[in-house]
C-alpha cells in the first residue's frame, strides 16, 4: 500500500482513454481502490486522498463546461419518459444489469434506521420557519454529511458482492451510450437504491453546480400511480415545493446553482413498498441542443 502507487495508478489512467472512462463511471473510492487491485496497483482511501493532491490526479478533474448555457425563465427541472428520448435505447437495455441489490447489504440493518422525524423534515419547505427550527434543534442530523441524511443504499459503496463485475461493465457501457448521444463527456455522479421507506433528506448539492440527469426505475409498477415516490424541490428563491411523483423508466433533467439566494433545496422520498433506482449524470450544458438535433 502506497501513495506512490496510487500515483502511479493515476498516472496509468490519465494515459488510457479507456480508462478514464471507466473512470467515469465510478463514484466510490471502493471502485477505485478496487480498479487499482485489478490493474495491480495496491493502495487504501487514505492513499488516495494524498494522491489526488498530485498532479497525476490533476489531470483526471473534468474541464469545466464548454459553453454558457441559455436560461429558460421559470424552468427548473424537465422529465422524459426514457422511451421518448431519441439514441437512450441502448441506455434503457442497460437498466436491468444497473438494478442490482448487493447480497451485502443487509435490509434489515437498513429498515432499523428509518426515522419518522427525518421523513417528516421532507414536508416542510427549507425557507419555513418550521424546517429552520427543526433543522437548529437538538433532535436533527448533526450535519450535511450525517448518515442520517442518506437512507438510501450507495450501490457503489458496494464492491465486493458477485454481482459488482456485471454492474461495473453496464456502467461503463452506459457512459458510452450516453457520450454518444451527447457527444461530449458523461459521468455518473450517484448510483442509488431507494428499498421501500426511504429518503435522502434536503440538500443543495451547490459544491457540484451544473445540469444533472437522473434515470429512475423500480422492479415493478406502482399499484395506485397517485401513491409513488416523489422528487421535492423548493423552486429557487421561493418557499414554494414542487412535488414531482414518479412512474418506472424515467429521465429528470435539473440544475444545480450555487447562488446563496437560490440554491436548488431538493428531496427524494420512496414511501412505497416498490424498490426505486436512480443513477444521477453530470450532463454538458449543451443536452437540450444535443437531444434537439436528433428529433
Ligand atoms: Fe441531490
């Protein structure tokens, strides 16, 4: 185990197309410690912390957007059903090898932390006195990266299972599907399982500003489609929620700011018996253009 070794590693991978792509699509340091293994280079978390201040690790930090994108007054998110968007057959004949349930996860472990208080916090709108005075008191999540935040399941926090390698190629081959579409570079930015009862509390996620994709699908359809899971967000610069619910095989485009006054305040809850997939995207600025040009 050395830094020298994850140096090396990165400096490996800035070298080969292939991959950074692969790359692209991880967002866990178990991924990354587990591609260093493969490729023969052995190090920890705390190496690649140290690495990533490097110049090796320099290279591999995406270019910032290419160009300015046109606002749109008033629009805050857009939804597709994946079948409609021209060039995603290939992403949709991905999802059943994306939808995995590690056997090491344990669901019984996971349900004993649900918490009604966390959940209730999804009603109230961040700007409302309500939410600030839960949010200050003494019974809330300590801070922004409490686990208490996250009852969900970070597929990719999930290495060493029998399905990780099946997982892993249906990533890589999706950020291919999707960079052709696109034209330009795609990265996954989270791969999570919603089991029934469950949540990720308000959050901004303003340190990661720019357009996001989401693709959303569950085992199964919802019995009654006015009771599903449900994107939230506050429309920026208002204590206005929007309640998205939500139906299987879809597409959410939003986009992240980091303007104090209007941060992108959003929520997902799953209140449902159905298990809820999402795999989040960092998009270029130019999606609508490259989605238009192909209608
Ligand atoms: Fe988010």
């Amino acid at each position: 185990m050395s830094v020298e070794s994850c140096t090396e590693f990165l400096r490996v991978v800035g070298d080969d197309p292939g991959l950074r792509r692969q790359l692209r699509a991880m967002t866990g340091v178990a991924e990354m410690i587990r591609l260093g293994r493969v490729h023969g280079f052995a190090f920890d978390d705390r190496d690649l912390v140290a690495a990533a201040a490097t110049d090796a690790a320099a290279r591999l930090v995406p270019p910032p957007p290419r160009r300015a994108e046109r606002p749109v007054p008033g629009f805050h998110h857009y939804e597709f059903a994946l079948e409609e968007i021209p060039g995603f057959a290939p992403v949709l004949d991905e999802l059943p090898h994306l939808k995995i349930r590690p056997d090491t996860v344990d669901l019984d472990a996971f349900d004993r932390e649900f918490r009604d208080d966390d959940l209730r916090s999804t009603s109230a709108a961040p700007a409302s006195a309500e939410f600030r005075r839960w949010r200050a008191g003494p019974d809330a999540p300590a801070g922004p990266n409490d686990a208490r935040h996250f009852h969900l399941v970070n597929l990719d926090d999930h290495v060493d299972h029998p399905a990780y390698d099946g997982y892993l190629a249906a990533k890589n081959r999706t950020v291919a599907a999707l960079e052709k579409v696109f034209g330009d570079e795609v990265r996954f930015s989270g791969s999570m399982w919603y089991p029934p009862s469950s949540y990720r509390l308000w959050h901004t996620n303003e340190t990661q500003p720019g357009w996001r994709m989401y693709l959303i699908d569950f085992d199964a359809e919802f019995d009654d489609p006015a009771e599903t899971s449900f994107f939230r967000y506050q429309r920026p610069g208002t204590s206005e929620l929007v309640t998205l619910g939500e139906r299987p095989r879809l597409a959410r485009f939003f986009k992240i700011g980091q303007e104090p006054e209007r941060l992108f305040w959003h929520c997902i809850v799953n209140p449902t018996r159905r298990h809820r997939w999402s795999f989040g995207f960092v998009v270029p600025d130019s999606w609508t253009d490259a989605l238009e040009a192909r209608r």
